[in-house]
C-alpha cells in the first residue's frame, strides 16, 4: 500500500480539441520540461478516492465507477523497485506522477496515461512515462515509454484501433513527437518517434502548466509510512488540516481579520487568512466556492501562542524536546536566517515545521502544505 499524498486522476472528457500549433506555436517543437515551481497542495489529501472515469465510444462518461488513486500510485511506484527514498519536504528531486485518463482504444473504457518525474524517473532527453488499462480490478501496463516531456495529448488519428499520442521528446532532436501503436503497445523510446506535424486537433491530456507540475503527488514507499503519516495526523491544540472553520473560532474566538479569497490555480480551491494576533495564530483556509464551506489548509504559531502539538510541543521547546517528540522523522534542514534552523516531519503536502531560534527553541510551528 502506498501511503503519503494521492490525487485524482484529470478526465479529458470536457476538454476541447486544439490545434498542436496552438501549444508549440514554434511549428512542432516543444518547449523544455520546467523545472519545479515552489511547491503547492495538490488539492486531495490522501485517502480520497480518484475516479477513473470510463467512457463511452462517443466519448460521454459511462457512468462506471472509478479507481483509488493509491492503486495508481502502488502500480507506478512498483515500476521502480530500487526506489526507497523517503521524500522530504523541499525535495524536488522526489519521484512524483501526474496522469490523466481518455479513451484510447475505442473500448469505451477509459486508459490512463501517467508521467512520472524525478530522479529515478528522468534523465536528460525527459521522463518516463506509462499507458494503463483499467481491467475494473486494478491497472495494467500497456505501455512503458522514456524521454517523454508534458505536455501529452491524445490525437483524433488512430493506428490499430489506438489514438495517436503527441508528446515531448528528448533526444538529440528533441522537439513534439507522435507516437503510435503498433499492436502491442507505443514506443519505447518517444525520442525514435517522428515529429509531429503542425495542425493536427489532439485533446490534452496532461498539461505543462508550472502549478501542474508543482502539485504531482509523490509516489511513497510503504517503508516511509511512519514519517509521511506523522504530520497528516498532527492537530495544534487539537485543531486538524481539513477541520471546519467553525472549529477554528470555537477554539481561539473571533480572529481579527479576515482576509480576502483568491483563487489558487495549483489546487483549483479559494484561499484566505484569519489571523489571531492575541493568541499568536494565523489560520490558512480553503473553500471549493468563494462562499465555502471554509476548512484549515495550514496553521501557523507564535508567542504568545500557548497550543501545542498532538505530541506536546509548542513555542518556547527546546530542539532536544522536539527530537525526543519527534525522533528520526523530524528532518534538520536551514531556514534561511542567521543562526536559525528548522526541523521538519512529513512531506511536502501535509509538513509540520519547527523553526528554532538562535538558542535552538522553538519560535514559530507550522503546520500544512509547504508553499510559496
């Protein structure tokens, strides 16, 4: 089982056709793979289910039930059996995946296609990507393709039966490429693919957005449960990620402020601030609407904040007192002011940061998803 942060899976179903012109204006050639943004929630936390939506041949939902994501990830992160690494916070080098699922085969049963990034999964010409069918009981591996960059698109033309998949390229012409399938699955090797031409209507799949690329749920091994669960089960002062704001005035009374909502396209969820400056809190908040339901996305302590964690650390510990708390999975890391550190326990989506002075005691907690 993988344990950590999973995401849904994008349906293509409701995006319209462009023309690939229209995403590699330059006549074809693909732009390079971007680096990680700062890193941003990906909206899901994990435990949701992520529906796999079928579909039928004219391409409306069947209505078929979907998949958990976390099968996904299990399917992904076994292509990779060397892979052990426990991703920390700020890690951007931490195997990660985005996917998105349309029909390719006609079946009206809908495929997956996966991209993985990271260390384990790219090299210079880009990454590694997967084509999967969806057998109802778990996934199965059509395809395995390297040197493949976002974004991915699924063309109106077909070769046996299959959609033409448009994708990025590396190798020593690196540049969009189209793929086709041969009877047994896609290429290997997208950087062997001819170049696609210009013109041609393909449907995106997965996008190369910065913030799409900056939200890519890590893939987790099994052995690093106990560090990646750590911070997505923390409270401060027995308020929770994911608890209704409701809770949050309840707990520390009216806040002083309340800020405006803003739409973050990372997550596709309204965000805002109430701050408590008599009780040295400040509370992170999400909504699906502009007018809710409002729920904790982070928390932030200070003095004279007086709560404390779910294992009974608050402002003013010592850094022995965290790490007898905490032990091996609070992580010392800087944090970027002289004579300051931090320590940190979980990943990049739900992280519980202690950040010490220079008498190595506890100024400030955090608590949630990492972002700039």
């Amino acid at each position: 089982m993988i344990q950590g942060s999973s995401a849904g899976v994008a349906d293509v179903r409701d995006r319209p056709p462009v023309q690939l012109r229209s995403l590699w204006p330059s006549g074809g050639d693909l732009p390079p793979l971007r680096p990680r943004q700062p890193l941003l929630r990906s909206g899901l936390r994990a435990g949701r289910t992520a529906g796999v939506a079928a579909r039928g041949r004219d391409g409306s939902a069947s209505g078929q039930g979907g998949l958990r994501a976390d099968q996904l990830a299990a399917v992904l992160l076994a292509q990779f059996p060397e892979y052990d690494e426990c991703p920390r916070a700020g890690d951007t080098g931490a195997l990660r995946y985005l996917a998105g699922s349309v029909d390719l085969d006609g079946g009206g049963r809908a495929e997956v296609v996966a991209l993985t990034l990271g260390r384990e999964a790219c090299g210079s010409g880009g990454c590694t990507a997967f084509v999967l069918r969806d057998s109802g009981t778990g996934y199965q591996i059509v395809t395995r393709m390297a040197s493949v960059s976002a974004p991915i698109l699924a063309a109106a033309t077909r070769s046996d039966h299959w959609r033409d998949l448009i994708v990025g390229g590396g190798g020593a012409e690196p540049g969009a490429r189209v793929v086709r399938f041969s009877g047994k699955g896609y290429p290997e090797n997208a950087s062997l693919a001819p170049p696609a031409g210009k013109g041609v209507a393909a449907t995106p799949v997965i996008a190369d957005a910065p913030t799409a690329l900056a939200a890519a749920p890590l893939l987790v091994p099994a052995a690093c449960a106990e560090t990646a669960s750590v911070a997505a089960g923390e409270s401060l002062g027995g308020l929770r990620i994911g608890s209704d704001a409701a809770a949050a005035e309840r707990l520390l009374g009216p806040p002083k402020s309340r800020g405006k909502s803003a739409l973050w396209e990372a997550d596709g969820l309204y965000h805002r601030e109430w701050t408590f400056p008599a009780v040295g809190v400040v509370i992170g908040l999400s909504a699906p609407k502009p007018q809710g339901p409002w729920e904790v996305f982070s928390m932030r302590l200070k003095a004279p904040a007086k709560l404390m964690t779910g294992r009974g650390i608050g402002i003013g510990a010592s850094r022995k007192e965290v790490l007898a708390a905490y032990g091996r999975a609070a992580e010392p890391g800087e944090s970027g002011e002289p004579g300051r550190s931090t320590l940190t326990v979980g990943t990049d989506y739900d992280a519980l940061v202690f950040s010490l002075d220079e008498r190595n005691q506890v100024a400030e907690i955090y608590l949630g998803a990492l972002a700039e």
